[in-house]
C-alpha cells in the first residue's frame, strides 16, 4: 500500500477560507488531549488557556495591546507576499519605529504638545520605511534577494538599538543600567478603556485593517498587487511597473511595522530598552498566512496567536504548565493548517503496489 | 525534535509536580517572574530552586507558581499584574528588565510585596535584591591567572551592564595581581541566554588563543565547548560540572534559597519590610562550587585563602590603586570602590581587550 498526492483540478474557495476555522478546531481537540495526557482536567485546562485571559476588561484590553504591533506588522507583509515580494525582516522596520519615534520623545523630553505624539508616530514610520527601503533599493539596483537583505537587516537593526541605549538614549539617572528615561506623559498613547493598557495604537491597528482590505480588494493598485502575484508575466503584459510595487509593498511593510515599533515603546512599554519585541516580526509572518494574506483573516489571526500567548501565561500561573504549552499550541495550529492545505489542493490515493518509476530504478 | 518533544513532557510532568504540593486553608501565594527556562541550567534554574526551597521550608502553607521565559518588554507587566491580582502574597522577578513594571504593578497592588532581582528602584512595597558576584570572580581570576598558558583568557558578556562590567574588572583585576601578562578578550552576545551564540562566542575565542574561557551568561554552552576543545572553563550560576568535567575549573553559583526563605516569612509573619540587600559571599547568597582536581593544590588553597579573605572583609575585589584603561586612577591607593562606583560602573580597568561598548 502506498500513499500518493494527486492535485485536486480546482481547490475549492469555501474550503480556502475554512480550513482555518477547521486547523483552529483540530488544534482544540489535539490540546484537549494533550492535557489529558497529562493529567489534568482538559476542559479546565481549555477554559484557563483560552477563556480565563479573555474573562475581564483588562484582560481583552491585553488581548488587544498584544495583537496589535501582530495585526500591524501582518498587514504591512501579507501586502508584500501578495506581490511575491518576501520582507522577512519586519522586526528590524519595527526596531527601526521604536528608535525614530522614540528618539523623538526623548529630544523633546520636556515637551508636553500635543503634536508631540503624531510626530512620533510619523518617526516612526518613516524609521521603518527607511529600513525598508535598503532591500528594496537591493533588490532592483543589483537583484539582491530580498529575503537574505531585509532579515539581515534585522540584526543590524538590534545592534544599533543596543548601540543607542547604552549610549545617547541611555537615562542619564540610570546608574548606566541601559535603558531611556520614562516617556513623559505627552509622548505616552491615551489609553482607551479606563483600566486596561489598551492604547489608541490598537484603534489604528483597525482601521489599518479596514483600509488595507479596501485597497487591496477595490484599488487599481490592489489589483496590481494581485496580478503580479499571480502572474508576473501577465502583469509585465499589462505594462505594470514591477519596480513600482516593490518599493510600493515594501514601504508600506516598513512603515506599518515601524508604527509598530513605536506604539510599543509609546504604549505598554513606555520607555526604550534594549529588547523592544519579543519577535513580533517574525511571528507576524506566521499570523499573515494564518490570515490567508486577508486583512480580516490578519485580524482574526492576530487575536488568536495573542490569545495563545496570555492563554500560555494563564496556564502557567494556574495550573503550573510550563511555557513550552505555548509553542506547542502554536506550532499545533500551524501543522494543522498546512495539513489542511494540502488535503484542500491534493487529493490522497492509496495505490497497491509499487508506482512504475519505483519499480523501474529498482530493477 | 524527539527529544525537544520528551523535554517538553519532562517539564510539563515537573509543573504537574509542582502543582501537586498546595492542600491548605489559606496558604500564603509566592509568585515568580523568570526570564529564562527553568531548565536554563543557569540563572533561572538557580532562582526555581529557591523557590523549591520555599515549598521544602513551608509545605502546604505556601503555594507558589512562577512564570518562565517572560520577555522584559510590554509583557512583563501583564505577567507581574496576573499574578497580583490572582492572589499572591509575595512576587520575585528576576531580572532588571522587570524594573519599572514591577514599580508600576507595585503602586496598583499596595498589599502585595514585591522583590526585584538586580534593579536599584525601590517603594513602600517593593525590595530589591541581588548578589556581589564579582566577589566570586575574585576566585575566578585567581585559578585563571595561575592556570593560563596562553595568557588570553575569553571573557564571554550579556549586556554592557555595570553588573557584567563590574565582573570583568573584578577578575581582571585579581588575575593580572599574580599574573600581569595575561589579558581578557571580551565578545558580547547581547542575550542572557542563547547557548548557539554563547557557544559560537566561546569558539571565537578559543580560535583567538583563549585557553580560558568565562561566561557571564546563564546556558552551559561556552563550558561544553571549552570541554570539547580541551581548555578550561568557570561556569556561571549554578555548578556546571557535568557540562565539562574536565574543563570545569570551578563555578560562582547563586544560592537564593536563603534569601527566598527568610523574605517568604517574613510576609507571613507580617514582619516584611522593604530594603536592599546586596549580599556576597559572606551571606551564602553566593558560594563557589567544587575546584577541578587538575588545579595544583597551592593554587586551590590561594584561592581558598582569597574566598575565606573577602568573606572576612579583608580583601575587597576593588582596593586601589585601580587604573582604568587610560590610566586614570579611580580609585586610590588605601581606598576601596564604594558601592556607588560599583553600580554604576562603565569603563574597563587595564588588561582587558578593546572598548567598552557604550
């Protein structure tokens, strides 16, 4: 007997926009077991992972503060992948967000205007669009990858920030410990819901969402973005600039996850320290194909991988899980949507005997 | 990946453990905040174990949860506030960057205690606490001094922090004392814990003539490289012999269990204060695990005699003349560094290679 991939002629649409709702509930029943297995109650272990975090104000205000810099980051790839353009280094643009606008905080420390707050967030996206724009120059001056470029930037990004808060950024009454000053009030986010951290960058997320599923699914440009992504050679037909929507996607990823970065340091964190995220980049990725490159799907994903996140703290302090229960989740959701991709594109056949070509290297 | 996947069952069986204990009325709740894994064989291994010894010292009159591999970033806060508000009496976190969250979680949760490890921000409700390790590197840099060959010792950092500065200049100075030819070479990892670089770290430094390496990092990385290239190696935290045997020169091991005890009593016979402690090698907070038989025995007992000499406190790791790398005279001669100079320290004393990164 032997197992074998034949491609499915048409994948069906209702099943594309599905098998996340079916990867999400196969990991539900997966972790039910899991936690059986280990002895505890699974339903009581469920609700703390998934139910308890979400039970308060403050705990939704988390959810939200947590998938925000996600959402953001997603948004501005997902706009990328869809042209074939592959930014890996939205932690590095993000990086960049924090150390614009918030540089920006502490030259005008003393500063309580009100303009001080969207000067911030306009450093900010104009630090990440800048770090973008190096791969992007890279890859249409001299065809450098830009997969290699943008993630190698992102270390680069890490060290300059290193770089400034042990030197000019450093608190000047911080005993050298390397870390800013406490933004000042005017360079701190409103915070939406009285008791909760849930900052307007949060607000923005939204609306990014909103604009970006109207670009993309009403725009010239978004229709652009999707041929090209389809079929680069249609769209050289079409006489689309490729060029043009490189620097177009990969500035938009930059200055989305710069903005990122700097509602961050401007909201939960509130000062600049050496680490600013703990790779929000990176698992935007994740959170941009769980979305299926769709803003709406983006948002869905982003709340669920942040809810996997304060879910694995949850079960941690309640039930003493250790932290890897996170991963284990996370790492679940996405095996179960690839699986499910390739059974949505190919179909399985159980053949007896061995395939022709076998047969034929083996004789 | 199997094995990443028995490790995960290992720990989980652990947590399973760990819950087990708790069975009483109304039983005093002990947080904590690490940084690291427990399993880090480091740092926050050594903070697990003195919660442990909370459980050993109480029984079922704590209960006590922590929260592992929490980054010092927006998250920190979130964790600290989740565990004051579900009822913990008394919170540990663990590592400076927890600093301003836990003053912040501090001032909405007035009746709960709060302990930070390393930081220099205190409140009504908020301690800090932290060990002299430099005064174990006194000893570190005695054994290398002695025991160096090539006169290159690899000096492998966290973060340019004047906690780690401070341990580069305490074994500079004790080591170019008996031995002033030998020089540190120093590689920044900018990660308390990630075994990859700090192993690569310990590599580097090897190829570059180190034939001691020293680690101001939590994972037993650099002490596994140094026993596969057959050089020596002072492990970090807690006693990381099994890393490298034969490498393992000694370690500076980090004992909370006392500190962690006496403060969990404290709360619960409402006798907790808030206060700094800095305790070194006189308090226990911090011991010196078990010398390498390959260390000729005259050069155990002058190391012996260094460690029995700074917990009388006739020794001090920074009695002048201390000269920074250009020569300047920070301390003078007669004098002792006095523990502001020591917090906030950020300049390299001669012998050590290259510029403090600032």
């Amino acid at each position: 007997m032997l197992l074998k991939l034949e491609p499915r002629g048409e994948t069906s649409r209702a099943m594309v926009y599905l098998t996340p709702l079916l990867a999400i509930f196969l990991t539900l029943i997966m972790g039910a077991v899991l936690f059986a297995l280990l002895g505890h109650d699974p339903l009581e272990a469920m609700h703390a992972f998934f139910i308890v975090p979400v039970s308060s104000a403050y705990g939704l205000g988390e959810l939200g503060v947590k998938a925000t810099p996600l959402v953001l980051c997603a948004i501005g790839l997902a706009i990328g992948f869809r042209a074939n353009v592959w930014n890996i280094g939205a932690e590095g643009q993000l990086t960049l967000g924090a150390i614009f606008g918030g540089g920006l905080a502490l030259w005008f420390y003393d500063s309580d205007s009100v303009l001080l707050l969207p000067a911030m967030a306009l450093a900010g996206a104009l630090g990440g669009l800048a770090w973008a724009a190096i791969p992007a120059f890279l890859k249409l001056r001299f065809n450098a990858n830009e997969i290699l470029t943008s993630l190698m930037l992102t270390y680069v990004a890490t060290l300059l920030l290193s770089l400034l808060v042990h030197g000019p950024y450093r608190d000047p009454d911080g005993f050298n410990f390397p870390e800013s000053r406490l933004f000042e009030d005017s360079a701190l986010l409103p915070v939406m819901i009285e008791g909760t951290r849930l900052h307007l960058g949060a607000a923005v997320a939204v609306f990014v969402v909103l604009a970006a599923w109207l670009i993309l699914s009403r725009s010239f440009i978004g229709f652009q973005i999707k041929v090209i992504g389809l079929t680069p050679a249609a769209a050289g037909y079409a006489g689309f600039r490729h060029s043009n929507l490189v620097w177009l996607t990969l500035l938009t990823g930059g200055a989305l996850a710069g903005l990122a970065g700097l509602f961050e340091v401007a909201g939960p964190i509130g000062q600049i320290t050496p680490v600013i995220s703990p790779g929000y980049g990176f698992t935007a990725i994740i959170v941009a194909f769980v979305g299926r490159l769709h803003p709406i799907g983006i948002l869905g994903a982003g709340l669920l991988i942040a809810l996997s996140y304060l879910g694995g703290e949850t079960v941690q302090i309640q039930m003493g899980l250790p932290q890897a229960v996170t991963g284990v989740f996370q790492g679940l959701l996405l095996f179960f949507l690839l699986a499910c991709d390739v059974l949505i594109r190919y179909r399985i056949r159980w053949t007896l005997g061995t395939p022709k070509e076998t047969r034929r290297t083996a004789a | 990946m199997i094995q990443g996947v028995f490790k995960t069952l290992g720990a989980a069986a652990l947590g399973m453990a760990v819950t087990l204990g708790a069975a009483s009325a109304e039983p005093t709740k002990v947080g904590f905040v690490y940084v690291g894994p427990i399993g880090d064989h480091g740092w926050t291994y050594r903070h697990d174990k003195g919660r442990l010894a909370i459980e050993e010292a109480f029984g079922d009159k704590v209960e006590t949860s922590y929260v592992e591999s929490v980054p010092e970033g927006a998250d920190a806060e979130r964790v600290i506030r989740q565990l004051a508000s579900t009822g913990h009496d008394l919170i540990f976190t663990t590592s400076f960057g927890y600093m301003n969250p836990t003053v912040k979680v501090a001032k909405q949760f007035p009746n709960v205690k709060f302990e930070h490890a390393t930081g220099y921000k205190r409140s009504d409700n908020v301690s800090t606490y932290a060990a002299r390790f430099y005064e174990g590197r006194v000893i570190a840099g005695i054994l290398a001094g002695r025991m160096t060959k090539s006169n290159v010792i690899g000096y492998i950092g966290s973060f340019p922090i004047p906690e780690v500065v401070r341990g580069i200049n305490a074994f500079t100075l004790s080591m170019r004392k008996i031995n002033p030819d030998a020089e540190v070479k120093v590689v920044w990892v900018n990660s308390w814990y990630d075994p990859g670089k700090e192993g690569d770290a310990a590599k580097a430094l090897i190829d570059q003539g180190a034939d001691i390496i020293v680690q101001h990092t939590d994972s037993p990385a650099p002490m596994q490289v140094a026993q596969e290239r057959g050089v020596f190696a002072v492990g970090q935290a807690s006693d990381m012999t099994q890393f490298g045997p034969k490498a393992h020169l000694t370690s500076i091991i980090d004992d909370w269990n006392g500190y962690y005890v006496e403060r969990t009593k404290a709360v619960m016979d409402g006798t907790w204060s808030s206060g700094d402690t800095w305790g070194g090698l006189n308090t226990g907070m911090l011991r010196m695990a078990t010398y390498n038989e390959a260390i000729p025995a005259e050069v155990v007992e002058e190391a012996e005699a260094a460690r029995k000499a700074i917990e009388a406190g006739s020794l001090h790791p920074f009695a002048g003349p201390v000269l920074d790398q250009d020569g300047k005279e920070m301390v003078a001669a007669g004098a002792v560094a006095e523990d502001g100079m020591l917090l906030s320290m950020d300049w390299y004393v001669q012998g050590v290679q290259g510029k403090l990164p600032k």
